[in-house]
C-alpha cells in the first residue's frame, strides 16, 4: 500500500500534535481524495472554476462571495494586495511595490506571530507595510485608531492560539473602529472551526485554511462581499501567480467544505480521559486532560514529564518519540509537558503511541 513511501524512505508517521503543516495538514477522506482524482482527468476553464468555487465557500461560510488560495498564508497576502490594488491592473503588476496608494497595515503587536513564517512577511508580499501597534501584551482600540492615517489600507486581527489571549483588543473593537474610520478589517482565523462565525463579526475579509480545520487538502479560503472577492481574484493577474490552486486542490477544497460539519467533530473528551488513564501508570509521567487554549472546542492529554522518574526532560522523550515516527504536540516541551491530540490520530496509531511510550518508560533508554 505504501510503496511510495517506502521507496522514498519517508514512512508514513503517527500525527499525536494537531493538524500541523510540518506533517502534512491533514489526512483526506475517500471522499475527497475521489473529487482530486476526477479533477485530474478533465481540463476545465479554470475562471468559471475559480468562480464557482467561490459561490461555494460563500455557502459554507454565510457571506456573498469567496477566493480560494492555496493555504491561508497565500490568502493574507492576497487579502492584503486586494485592499492595496483593488481591481487596477497597473497596480495589481506593480505589486509588492504599493507605489503611492495606501498600504499601511495596522495589527495589534501581540497579533504579529510567527506561524511557520511571520504574519509581517505574508503582509509585505502582498504589498503593505506591517504597522504593529501597542505592546506585546497590551493592546486597546486606542493604539488602532491612532496609527490610523491617510496611508492605512486595512487593520489586520490574528484569531489563533499562537497569539497573545490576553490584554489584546477585541475583534468586536477592531471591527468597530475600522468602521468608523472607513477602513477595512482582515481577520486571519486560520485554524478557526467555525466557518461563519468570524464574517458574521462584521469583518471585511475572513481567511481560512483549508488543509486544517476544514480536513482538505493544503489551501485555503478568503470570504467577503463579491465586490472584496472579486478584487482577491484579480490578484491572480499578479502577485499571487505564483500562489495558484490547481484543479485537483479546487475540486478538493469543495468536497471537503460539502462534507464539513455533516459529521459531529466531538470534542474526544472521553477519548482523552480514557488516553490519560492508561498512561498515568508509566513512570515520570503525570496525566490530565486539558482544554484548547485558545478556546476551541478541543480536549487534549497533557504528559508532565518528572524528568528524575522518566530518565529524560520532555524536549527529549518528544525527540525520542519522533524518532519512533509518533509526533507528540511539543509547544510547551520546554516547560515540560507534552500533549496528545486526538482529533488527527487514528485508534490504532493511538495504540502505536502507547506502546512506544511504554517501550521508552518502562526501560529503554533510562
Ligand atoms: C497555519 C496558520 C497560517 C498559515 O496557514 P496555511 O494554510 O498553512 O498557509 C496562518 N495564520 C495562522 C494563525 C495559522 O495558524
């Protein structure tokens, strides 16, 4: 079956840490992987696809319109060149050079994070110039209506657990203030499960990723008005050709919205407690189940490593464990816990990952 794999020498591996890019995004139903293969056997006028497309994400996320990309970092970029060139093709072929229209891109500083690149970069490329405003861990409405001037082309919100959770203006905030400056709002919700609740905060412009939340394949998604979508699309015509989504990833991203949310997620508690319970036996390790910082709606197992009992610091039972091909969740490594993710793990990739911690506690390497 994974002959590829094989032949390539990079096995299949055991994704314990999330839905994370650095493993692929995420594992594609039947049903998806089906609507890829039929989009690779036709050729298709890719503008009509493009816009159909489109109506279809509109569906799925409640607004007038939608732009696919292929993740979501291509889809800030985009945002930002569409709310800096609009539909001008002189301007949209200048890009990333602005030349003298607005593109001053405002974001709370505790929003400037790195999420495999930094959010600035995809600003940049897309035409704007980063303004990060207030501190790391104080932000108000203040700091955004004052950096607010005749150079600002947009006010960007990060709604993602990489972000500062505390003393940061409110989406509800942003909103507000671009409305009464007359200056559009981009949310970058990435990783966000719940598709229509960011537009319906009044937002402008909402990003999605498409490989994680969403379980397709790696792209991505913008929402808004036609008039907002239109101008992401011409895009196309410029900076973001070298970001195109091809057939196969468009037919996909649409079989993946169709089926989101038909199936319950589940918040896998009980999984987790279950998951806890078994491994609190093993030496140096302490279990409990947690929930998603950023308050998504996901449990997790939490591994506390006593470092003295394990014969190792959680940095280097993670490193240990990858070595094996099983990817724990190891933000917080340095703080020593480790944490389980249920909602990419199969039951018996579940049952691989007890057993390499068992062979690692109970001996091995101590
Ligand atoms: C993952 C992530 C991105 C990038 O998404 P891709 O689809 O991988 O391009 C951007 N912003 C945030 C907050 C993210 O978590």
């Amino acid at each position: 079956m994974h002959s590829l794999h094989q032949d390539l020498g990079v096995p299949p591996a055991v994704n314990a840490s999330g839905k994370m890019t650095a493993l692929g995004g995420s594992v594609l139903g039947e049903g998806v992987i089906a609507a890829m293969g039929e989009a690779a056997r036709h050729h298709v006028v890719m503008d009509d696809l493009m816009r159909a497309v489109g109506r279809e994400i509109a569906r799925a996320t409640g607004t007038e319109d939608g732009c696919p990309t292929t993740g979501a970092a291509s889809g800030i970029a985009i945002a930002v060149a569409s709310v800096v060139a609009g539909t001008d093709l002189s301007r949209i072929e200048a890009l990333p050079d602005p030349g003298d229209a607005p593109c001053e891109v405002i974001l709370p500083r505790g929003h400037s994070v790195h999420f495999g690149a930094p959010v600035r970069q995809m600003i940049a490329l897309g035409g704007g110039r980063p303004v990060e405003v207030g501190s790391a861990n104080k932000v108000t409405a203040a700091h955004l209506s004052g950096a607010i001037g005749p150079r600002t082309a947009a006010l960007l919100y990060v709604q993602s657990h990489h972000a500062v959770q505390k003393g940061m203006v409110t989406l509800a905030e942003t909103v507000e203030t671009g409305r009464r400056h007359g200056i559009p709002v981009i949310v970058d919700a990435a990783a966000e499960e719940d598709l229509r609740h960011w537009p319906a905060t009044g937002a402008d412009l909402v990003v999605y990723s498409g490989g994680k939340a969403v379980g397709g394949p790696t792209s991505g998604i913008i929402c808004g008005s036609a008039e907002r979508m239109a101008a992401c699309r011409a895009q196309y015509n410029g900076v973001a050709r070298p970001m195109k989504v091809g057939k196969e990833t468009l037919f996909g991203l649409v079989q993946a919205l169709r089926e989101y949310g038909t199936t319950p997620a589940g918040d896998h508690r009980a999984r987790m407690e279950r998951l806890a319970g078994r491994l609190a036996g093993l030496p140096g390790l302490t279990t409990r189940v947690v929930s998603d910082e950023a308050g998504r709606a996901i449990h997790r197992t939490e591994l506390t490593v006593d470092p003295g009992e394990a014969g190792r610091d959680a940095g280097r039972l993670a490193a240990e464990l990858a070595a094996r091909g099983v990817h724990l969740r190891d933000h917080h490594a340095a703080t020593g816990r480790l944490y389980i993710d249920p909602r990419p793990l199969r039951p018996d990739e579940e049952e691989r990952l007890v057993a390499q911690l068992t062979a690692l506690l109970q001996g091995e390497g101590r």
